[in-house]
C-alpha cells in the first residue's frame, strides 16, 4: 500500500546570504521543511554558516 502524502509540508532549501557578499569559495545551505498553506512567502532564519563560523541570515530559495 502506499504511502500517503504529507499535505501541505514541502521541503525548501535556505542558503546564506552573507556568504555571496564575502567571496569566500563554497556555501552553507540548510534543508527543512514547512508548511505551504500557513507560510507561502519565502521563510528567513538565523542558522550557523560553519565557513564563516557565524550565525547568519538564510533566505529560501527555488
């Protein structure tokens, strides 16, 4: 039998946005998940970019 959908809840990519600005190689990007019905425009969080060694602004992309 198969599995049934999760709804709403689809996976987003956040990436950094302080560390385009830098010119350091390389980018921290973080995978979770949210719900599109409650939230439809593009989340932002505060996550660890472990190149900068910072906590740093994520913005969603795609």
């Amino acid at each position: 039998m198969a599995k049934k959908s999760k709804g709403n809840r689809v996976q987003v990519i956040m990436e950094c946005t302080e560390h385009k600005n830098s010119g350091k190689p390389g980018t921290s990007r973080y995978i979770t998940v949210k719900n599109k019905k409650n939230t439809p425009e593009r989340m932002e969080l505060k996550k660890f970019n472990p190149i900068l060694k910072k906590v740093t602004v994520h913005k969603e992309i795609k």
